[in-house]
C-alpha cells in the first residue's frame, strides 16, 4: 500500500512540473497539486491509523 502511495505521489509531482513547465498548460500543474495533497492526505489518514492497531512487538 505504501508503495503505491509512493508511485502516485511521484506521479502526481511530475504532472505538476511538466505543467508548470509547458507553456499553457498551467491547469495541468494545478491537477497535479491537488491530486498530489490528496494521495498525501489518503497516505497520512491510513498510515496513521494502522499504527495502534499492531501495538509493539
């Protein structure tokens, strides 16, 4: 599951630069913000409440 996150983040910060870079094509670097802030707020949200499930070992 955090590998995925990882992808999409990743994903999500070359849509931003590519848009950011290319002219006219500024909503792409918009999209790709707010579809990075999203798969870093999911990842946050999961990530922390799996953490008092396990408890420590």
């Amino acid at each position: 599951m955090v590998k995925i996150i990882l992808w999409l983040l990743a994903i999500w910060v070359a849509l931003s630069l590519v848009g950011a870079v290319v002219k006219g094509l500024f909503w792409l670097a918009i999209v790709g913000g707010v579809l990075f802030l999203g798969t870093a707020a999911y990842g946050a949200i999961k990530s922390s409440g799996r953490k008092g499930i396990n408890g420590p070992r």
